[in-house]
C-alpha cells in the first residue's frame, strides 16, 4: 500500500538525511518507495538513492518494500536501476526467496554497456545473492563468470573482484569454487597491484575448505 504523506523534494536535498528521516517514520519511507513509480526521472532518482542509503543501515525495514523496489529496475534511467540493485544486494541475506524474481532484471543491467554502474551494481547483487547457497550460487554462476571475462580491465573490475572474493567466501560448493578458482588463477599469477592482489586472495579462499 502507498503512502498518503506527502514529502517536499528537492535534488539538491542530502539523501543521507532524508534517509535517516525514512528510517525514524515509516511514512516517509513509504512515500519514497512511492516516488520510484514516479512520472520524474528526477525523484525517481532521488528517491532510489536515498532507499540505498537506509539499506546499507536498516535492510530489514525494507523487506515489505522488496517487490516495489524490485520493480524499479525496469525504470528507463541506469541511476534508479543501479541504486535499486545496490538495495536489493542489501536485502538479499534477509529475504533469499523474495530475490528470485530479482535475477532477471540483474542480468539485464549486468549488461547494459552505457553504463558501468548499472552493470557494477548488477553483478555486486548476483554475487551477494549467489553466496547464499549452493542451489543460488549453481544459479547465477555462470552469468558471474561471464560478467569477470566481459569486464575484465574496466574501471569498474577492481570493485567486481571484491565482490566476488564475497561471493567466494559463500556456501557455493565444492565445485563453482574450483571453477572459480580456475577463473581467477591467470590473473594471481600474472597481474602485479591491486588486481593480482585481489585475485590472489580470492583463489585462496576458493582453496580453503
């Protein structure tokens, strides 16, 4: 259900702020879900923002949102997608079953080559998502491969490569962790910086048992 309360908007207003207003009332929280169907691109935007600034402190409060916030990642503009994602990646530990129908929409940003936010935050939520368990992790594999030899050497890689040492450290089973570790093997062999360093570690998290 909306909310009745009417919020003033202003892009230029602190997100954080009216995040922290959205975590104290539920109404304004609501209201924000709200402005994601919004007719303006503009609080649209906003409102995705500030809804990713109470999921990165308060997912919980966020659960009965989950199909409205869902629903932002068919919106037009990469901005509104990619903060929803980053909400959803939040959310995901808390409500497994209710992130299924969120795949789909991740894989269709994961590759929207215009933006590499979009496709960042897309594959940030399949990572979090497949380190659920093994049946999620069987499930979204092989488009996380796809999105490591896809983007590798983007400016967005190093940030993927923390995502995917979480993904690692999930219950993914025997198996994707030797597939990944495999995957990752040629750049902790080959790569110096940050990189190297990164895919380093992820190897050895696939190694420990």
């Amino acid at each position: 259900m909306g909310s009745e309360k009417q919020i003033s908007f202003n892009s230029a207003e602190d997100r954080s702020q009216v995040a922290a207003q959205a975590i104290e009332d539920p109404e304004i929280l609501a209201a924000l879900v709200d402005n994601l169907s919004s007719d303006q691109r503009r609080i649209r935007q906003f409102s995705a923002a500030a809804i990713k600034e109470v999921a990165s402190q308060e997912p919980k409060i966020l659960l009965k949102h989950v199909p409205s916030i869902t629903d932002g990642l068919h919106r037009p503009e990469a901005q509104t997608r990619w903060e929803c994602l980053e909400t959803l990646a939040f959310i995901a530990p808390l409500d497994p079953p209710g992130m299924e129908e969120v795949v789909e929409g991740a894989e269709t940003s994961l590759f929207d080559e215009e933006s590499g936010l979009a496709h960042l935050a897309a594959f940030r939520f399949l990572c979090a998502f497949g380190a659920l368990d093994t049946a999620r992790a069987s499930q979204v594999w092989s488009l996380i491969d796809e999105g490591i030899q896809v983007y590798h050497g983007d400016p967005e890689f190093v940030d993927m490569l923390a995502s995917v040492e979480y993904f690692a450290s999930g219950n993914i089973g025997k198996e994707i962790k030797s597939s990944l570790r495999a995957r990752m093997d040629f750049d902790a062999n080959n790569y110096l910086g940050v990189i190297g360093r990164l895919a380093a570690q992820i190897v050895e998290v696939c190694e420990k048992k």
